[in-house]
C-alpha cells in the first residue's frame, strides 16, 4: 500500500506541470525602469528569490517589510526580485505603484506572460526560491504565516522563507518544500490554449515572422552562425529560438517602447514572441503548405541594398590573424571625384563579415599622413558608421554631406579574430544627389574621456552633453560602449529645466550596434543639451568582462571603455548654401560636456584636463578667469583657446609641439 501511494504521488507530481525539481530555463526581463534583469547572471549568489506580485494586491504590500528584513539577514548570498505577469498592469501603472509603496526591489515585468506560464505561477504574495547551483525551484510558498486573506499579525510564528534559504546557504534540503501560498489569482488565459498552439501554421504564422526578423542574418554566407532555410533547420534549432528569445538575445534590438518611435525598429512584437514560443512549446509543428523559407537566397556581397551607388572604391587588403587582440586600421583611400558632390546615402559591404566589426567613415580636403594624425581624420567630414545590422544609411529628406574633389576617404576599421586567419577588402558605396539638398547634415559625438570605471562594480554610470547654441534638429541617435557597457540612453535637458528621455537601451550588446533613427525629428531650442548615459559592469559575473579587477579608462581597444554617444542633426536656420557653422564653438562643446562631471556649465579645476589644470592652478590663466570664480565658462575657455591659437601661429613649429605635448 505504500508503494502504491508513493506511485500515486509520484504520478501526480510530474504530470502536475512545473515541479519542484524542474530546472527553470534562464530568462531575461525588464523591471519597472526598463533596466534588464537575467536568472543566470546571478550564477554567484546561493539562491534567486522571486516573489509574485500585482498592483493593488494587500498581502503582497504587507508582506514587503518581511522581505526586506529577510533580504537584510542574507545579504549578499541570496537575490531578490519581484515579478509581475498580470494582465492588467502595464510598466507605467508597476512604476507608480512601486513608488507610492517605496518598493525598493527590481519588479521584473512579465508582459509576455511567457516566464509565469513556464513557472507555473498562480496567485501573488508566492515566493520561489531557485538554487543557483542547478536553478531548481527547492521552494514555493508564502513568505510567512503573518499575513492572511483580512488578516495579519504584527508577529509571524512560522517563518517557512527565511527557513528554506538558511537550508540552501547551508547545503542542505529545504524540509517542507512546496505550501500553499495566499494572495490574489493571476489570468494566465493561454495557459489553456496548448491546443490552440499547436494549430499555429508555420507556413503563415512562423515563416513569415522570421522573414521579416532573422532571416536578414541568418542566410547562407551571412552574420548569422547558422542558415535559416527550411522547417527541418527552425525544427532542429527550436530549442535555441526559444532560449534566446526569452533572454531577449535575438532578434539583438531592444528599445525602450514608451519612448518615442524610433524609425524602422527592428525587434519582435510582443504578440511575436508569444507566438514563436507558444508554438515551440507545442512541439514546432510542421502543419499543411509550402515552405517559405526554402526561397531563402545566400548573402551576395556583390548585391547593393539600395541599389547601383554612383563610387565605390575598396579598403586595402588587410590579413586577420587567427587569433589575438587586433590593432585598430586607419587606411586612407584617395577620391577619385575630380568635383565636389553632395551624398545621400552610403553603405559598406564587409569582405569578411565575421571579423569586420565595426567600420567608420569620413573625408578630407587634404592627405593626411599615416599615424596618430590619422586616428580623428573620419571626423573631418563624417559620413557613416558601420556595424553589423546597420549596413546602410539613407541620409534624411532635403538633407545630404558635401565631399570636395580630391583628397582621401578615410576609414577606421576595427577587426576582431575568429578563429581561422582571413583577409578582409571591404567596400564602401556612396550615393549622389543630383541637385545640392536644402540642408546640410551634420554629425557630433558625445565623449567621455575620463572614463574611470572602478574595480568590481556591478553598475557604474558616466554622462556627457552636448549643448546646443542655436536650435537644431535631431534625426538619429548612435550609442557606443566595449564589452562592458549594458544599459545605454539619451535624453534633452532643455533651458526650462524640462528632461525628455528620447532613447532607451536596456540591454546594450556590444556585437550589435545600431543607429536609432527617430520616426520624428526633434526641434530643440539654443540651450538645450543632448546628455547620453551609459551604465557599465565592471564585475565578475559580467560574462565579457575582460578583466574586473582592474580600474577601466578611456580607451580605443575593446579591452577599455568608451562613452560615446554619436547624433546626426542639422541647424534649424542654416542651409546647405548658407550653412550655419562654427568649429570652435563645436570643439568647445564637446570638450565641455565631456568634461563638466556636475553639468553646471564651468570647468572647474578637478574637472580639467593635467594641462590645463596646472597652468590654471600657476595663475596663467587668471586673465581669462573674468568673473574670478575660480572656474573657466566656455566664453573663458574660447578666449583662452583663440589667445593660444595667436600665440602657437607666432612659435616655430617645433616649439609649440613640445609646449603642447602633454596636452
């Protein structure tokens, strides 16, 4: 009889659903600020605690000071996180009501319902506790015996969580490992469609979704590691299209959507990726009809995607070892163009893509000797970056770069080894107005370059501005880290002291860049600034992290960091004939937003560069100081800079670069 009861049980237990001793698949979800959050990332703590949440549910709200207390008593050793899967609550309602509770824990938002039907959630005020040595759910259950329905104690008499993790920090089984927990019912209503789910036709449903959102990649010859080509290939790799998915690895674009829209965005819908792993979970049926994707054609690099370009000239050859870190290639290609035109349009096809990783373009009037005068020579006249997933760039309407007859096309070319030794020739293709465009497009960076990102910190953030002097228009935003950049954005603080976010990167993948275009271009007002943000992870359990013990700086290669925010815009009152243009008032924009760490307009002496700092702090430079606040504004600084500029034009050449070498 015993036996037949543990058969029974048993029986029970593993076709209950999830069980207790499932490992759960990792994922990753954005919480109440759109800040990315994964199970597996937190591979170093002993265990993950997610307890179910939803707006307006009272034991949820009881409960949190009891969380807060458990989470005080293990510190380091377990994470903490709240998740919300319910229907009704959008990332705007979970934020108001995180703030009028004070909820001080990341609320990882569910809005797929994907991750609740796959842990079997079922009401709020659960928690789960995932031992992170297998990621086994070891319990589920209530928090406490405090709080019930209308009911609550000041004191709890069982303390059923702070018991089962005490049993994991320890090593050792949770005694009662499932009980039932109290709080609100969740709506799960897919959860009882799995038959539904198996009717979803691949031949309209599947196929096309990934047409129209991998297919572009994963094509024979093309970035993707493997060709999307037909069912047998999407059967075979079912499994790997749902794990990356619920990471939110693939498709690699992730934006913000309560931002404004950005043009030509390229990530799956909400509907899509419930669709695609509804219909993986039911078992990839192959269902009636052709298949789509066997008219799938390998990537042609001799194949232009917008069409015959009116000058393509080709990188010099340039041999990628195996293996290595890879100085980064400043070539310069002379303009064949004997007469100035106007582009509108420029894109590049890497000869190798697999090692081409990113390629920046630009021009000059002149030849530029090889070395380190070459390294800024694509900012002259910037035309185009490229990285993998932004191939091409059509210029906006009216708008266009004019490129002078003579000189070089410069390009900056950072290569990274994979393994089996290649020689890449990539091609650039640029594109002609026929007639001179109404307005002259423009590009600016955003810098940082006192980078100073500690040792181990798991969240570090850096900013920098750009202020504008005269209204202007903004078309597209580019953001740029190394390998340890993970959250990334944009917003305009305008004159009034008004802050509009415009873009918002909650996972930054340094394998894929992209340009966010806006799907309307912002007018700013003169005195508005461009601030991008990046936040960086300089910790261990960062799977990129070249190295976290180190302080990280400023730097070109991936091993160092950058923040740089890239931006195409043009003045709201210049024209291409009449163009609106001041390089020194661009120079000491940038220079200010790199360096002003409190963003309150002067640069004080801690926030100058060595140089300058000294001669400040000798007294050289009290004559520029006009208001004698110990601080240089940038009217101070020009006044400096045009004084410095006399000066150097009087100076034999040779004394002037050993006065400025240090610089």
């Amino acid at each position: 009889m015993r036996l037949m009861t543990l058969t029974v049980l048993f029986f029970m237990y593993i076709t209950s659903g999830f069980a207790l001793a499932d490992r759960v698949d990792n994922f990753r979800l954005l919480d109440q600020d759109h800040s990315a959050h994964e199970l597996y990332y937190h591979k170093d703590a002993k265990a993950v605690v997610l307890m179910v949440t939803m707006n307006g549910c009272p034991i949820v709200r009881n409960l949190l000071p009891d969380l807060r207390e458990i989470r005080a008593q293990f510190g380091d050793d377990v994470e903490f996180k709240l998740i919300n899967s319910s229907l009704q609550d959008t990332y705007k309602s979970i934020r108001q009501e995180a703030i009028e509770f004070a909820v001080d824990f990341p609320i990882l938002v569910d809005d797929t319902q994907l991750i609740g039907e796959a842990l079997q959630l079922d009401r709020s005020g659960e928690v789960l506790v995932i031992d992170t040595r297998d990621w086994r759910v070891v319990y589920r259950g209530p928090v406490n015996d405090r709080v019930g329905y209308e009911t609550q104690r000041s004191d709890a008499k069982e303390h059923y969580l702070a018991d089962a993790l005490a049993a994991v920090v320890a090593g050792k089984p949770v005694p009662k490992p499932k009980r039932q927990a109290l709080g609100c019912i969740i709506n799960f209503p897919e959860r009882e469609q799995q038959k539904t789910h198996a009717q979803i036709s691949y031949k309209d449903t599947i196929a096309p979704i990934l047409k129209e959102r991998c297919v572009a990649c994963h094509v024979p010859n093309g970035i993707g590691p493997w060709a999307m080509t037909s069912y047998e290939m999407i059967k075979g790799f079912s499994p790997m299209i749902r794990e990356v998915v619920r990471t939110r690895r693939m498709p690699p674009w992730e934006v913000d959507t309560s931002l404004p829209k950005i043009h030509n965005a390229r990530g799956l819908t909400l509907q899509e990726r419930k669709t695609l792993v509804h219909w993986i979970e039911a078992g990839s049926p192959r269902g009636d009809g052709e298949d789509p994707l066997l008219a799938v054609k390998p990537f042609d690099n001799q194949v232009w995607p917008l069409g015959e370009p009116d000058l393509i000239v080709e990188s010099p050859a340039f041999t990628v070892p195996a293996t290595g870190i890879v100085e980064y290639q400043f070539p310069a290609i002379n303009n064949p163009l004997d007469r100035d035109v106007w582009v509108r349009a420029v894109s590049i096809q890497p000869g190798e893509t697999k090692v081409v990783h990113h390629v920046l373009i630009g021009t000059s009037e002149q030849d530029i000797p090889a070395g380190n005068q070459r390294l800024d020579a694509v900012f002259n006249n910037y035309l185009m970056g490229y990285a993998p997933g932004a191939e091409s760039y059509v210029y906006p309407q009216g708008t266009g770069v004019l490129v002078k007859a003579g000189g070089q096309i410069h390009l900056q070319m950072h290569y990274t080894a994979y393994g089996r030794e290649v020689t890449d020739v990539s091609k650039v293709a640029l594109y002609f107005h026929h007639e001179v465009p109404t307005y002259r497009l423009r590009q600016q960076v955003i810098v940082g370059f006192d980078l100073q990102i500690p040792p181990g910190k798991a969240r570090h953030e850096e900013r920098g501005y750009f202020e504008f002097d005269q209204p202007a228009i903004i078309y597209s935003l580019f953001p740029h880290a190394h390998f340890r950049g993970i959250e990334t954005r944009f917003d305009i603080h305008l004159p009034n002291g008004t802050i509009e976010p415009l873009l918002h990167v909650p996972r930054y993948d340094f394998n894929w860049q992209h340009s966010y275009s806006l799907a309307k271009p912002l007018k700013v007002p003169a005195g508005a600034r461009l601030v991008h943000t990046s936040v960086y992870d300089n910790s261990a359990a960062n799977p990129s992290n070249p190295d976290s013990a180190r302080e990280v700086p400023w730097g070109l290669q991936s091993h160092d960091e950058m923040l740089y925010g890239g931006f195409y815009f043009r003045w709201e009152n210049g024209t291409a004939q009449n163009p609106v243009h001041d390089e020194m008032n661009f120079q000491i924009a940038q220079f200010y937003g790199a360096l002003d760490d409190n963003f309150n307009g002067t640069l004080a002496p801690d926030e100058m560069p060595r140089s300058l700092r000294r001669a400040f702090e000798a007294g050289q430079l009290a004559a520029f100081d006009k208001n004698k606040d110990d601080a240089l504004s940038p009217q101070e600084y020009r006044a400096f800079t045009e004084y410095r500029m006399a000066q150097s034009a009087k100076r034999p050449a040779a004394e002037e670069a050993s006065t400025t070498s240090d610089e």
